[in-house]
C-alpha cells in the first residue's frame, strides 16, 4: 500500500509539472532566463522547454512530500531510491570523523536526506530561516529543532556554532547546502567561466573538527530517487585556511558537471542560491538585448 501511495503521488507531481509550466507564465519565464543565461549555446529551446517543466515537477515533489516522509522504510527505499557511494560516508564515519555533506539545491533534497534517517544514519540539517511548527504529526513530516539547526537570528551565532561543532565532534552527520547565498566569509570559484562567491563558513566549522567533507548528490525523476555520495574533498587540513578556496572550487567544479549534464534537477534556480544571486546582479543587464 505504502508502494501505491508513492507511485500516486509521483504521478500527481508529473501532472503538477505540466499544468504549472503552462499556468505560471511569469515563474516560467524567469527560469528559462536563467538558464539560458548560464548555459546560452548549450542549450536548445526544445531541451529548455524540458528544463523548465521538470522545475515545477520538482516543485510538485515538494508539495507531498510531507506525506510521504512518514511512510519512508526499507522497503520502501528499495524500491524507489538508487545510492551510489556510499562507502565513502561509512568509511568518514567508521574513523570516527564527523561528516559534512555539501549538498545543493538538487531534485529532492528532503526525501533524500529522511531516506538517510530511516537507513539508520545520525543527520541533522543546517538549513535558513526559523521552524514553521516544532509539533511532528504523525502523518505530515515537519522540520524540527531537534534534527534540524534553523540559521535565523544572528544573535544566536554562537549557539549555532556551538551545536554544529558538537555534532562533528560526536562523529555524526551534518548537511547543508554548500550553494546557498548566506554566508558572511565567501571564497571565489568559477563557475562556467563566472568567478561566484560561494560560503565558507561550514568549511571552518568542519576543519575545526578535522571533519570529512563529502559532496552529495539528490537527482529525482520520474519516481526516482538517486543519490551520490562522492569522494570527500577535505585533503589538505594541515594547510589551514588556505585550502579553503580550493575545496570550494572542487565543489564548484562538481556543481558545474551536473548543471551541465543535468540542469532539470536544478531546483536552485528557484530559490536563494548563489547562482540565482550571481542572475540578480548580472543576468538583468544582458537579457533584454538577448530577449
């Protein structure tokens, strides 16, 4: 039954996608302007048109997955979710290492994450803003402070702080999306040949820890939840602060390899990332001429 469910509402997602994509015009509009901003010539109007609409199949994704979260179990997970290195969290964790999964703005980040939970992994969440409603229904999952760490008053920094180095220090697990906007100390990278200013501030936080860093990966379609845990990124400790910007250029570098190759799983394009910032400052400028 549970199986069912899910099948149900992939399919309502898929239905979401396309009446939205016709509907809301405007939304449509800007994501096809920032993608052709960052791909221009990579990308033709027909794969654009598929693009977008896979966007607002995402957004469909997140509309239930409320009620799916709850239903999450094993099988369940093997029915509907592929995992691909994840050696490379069990050995972090095995040396007793606290790990940090620079994740991004990719598919369906939540279910990936629970689906973490429910295979028995310690993890909690560093994400913006403040929780909506600490009660946890049983049917309906919602955010907590108890497994989340909601950044939303810096007043509260040092709490913060103080909560994301005990976990590492425990040796469990921290996620966070290394492409978000927030951030007071940012590095330079390229990206497609732009230099973005991406945050550094859970990097000093891990190599206070000696953490791993572990870039992961959630891609969804069709029903389909991947997720790529990739090879850490945090040789190099014993340089101090100076392998800051290199790391954030590894990350950047593999941010650049699935925007390419999988743009429609770009659910960052929506919201307050570092990309849809570099559009706001620079993107405005060319795409009347463009238009």
């Amino acid at each position: 039954m549970k199986c069912l469910f899910f099948k149900l509402a992939f399919i309502y997602c898929r239905f979401y996608g396309y009446f939205c994509y016709w509907r809301k015009k405007g939304r449509r509009k800007e994501m096809e302007e920032k993608f052709r901003f960052f791909l221009q010539e990579r990308i033709s109007p027909e794969r654009l048109q598929e693009v977008v609409r896979h966007i607002f199949e995402l957004r469909g994704t997140r509309k239930v997955m409320g009620y799916l979260i709850p239903l999450l179990d094993a099988h369940v997970i093997k029915k509907f979710f592929k995992i691909e290195g994840l050696d490379h969290l069990d050995r972090a964790l095995k040396q007793g290492r606290g790990v940090v999964l620079m994740a991004g703005h990719w598919g369906s980040a939540h279910l990936a994450f629970c689906a973490l939970r429910v295979l028995g992994y310690d993890l909690t969440l560093v994400k913006g803003g403040a929780p909506k409603d600490e009660r946890r229904r049983p049917y309906r999952y919602s955010e907590t402070s108890d497994d989340t760490i909601f950044i939303y008053d810096s007043a509260l920094a040092a709490s913060y702080k103080a909560r994301i180095l005990d976990t590492l220090r425990q040796g469990r697990i921290i996620e966070y999306y290394a492409d978000t906007r927030e951030g007071r100390i940012k590095e330079k990278a390229l990206f497609l040949g732009r230099e973005i200013d991406f945050p550094t501030g859970m990097i000093h936080l891990a190599h206070q820890t000696r953490g791993a860093l572990i870039p992961f990966v959630h891609l969804y379609h069709r029903g389909t939840i991947t997720m790529i845990f990739n090879p850490s990124i945090d040789h190099g400790w014993e340089k101090e602060e100076s392998e800051y910007g290199r790391i954030v250029a590894d990350y950047a570098r593999l941010l650049e390899i699935y925007f390419v190759s999988s743009p429609e799983q770009y659910m960052g394009m929506y919201g307050p990332t570092v990309l849809a910032e570099y559009f706001q400052v620079h993107g405005q400028r060319t795409l009347p001429e463009e238009a």
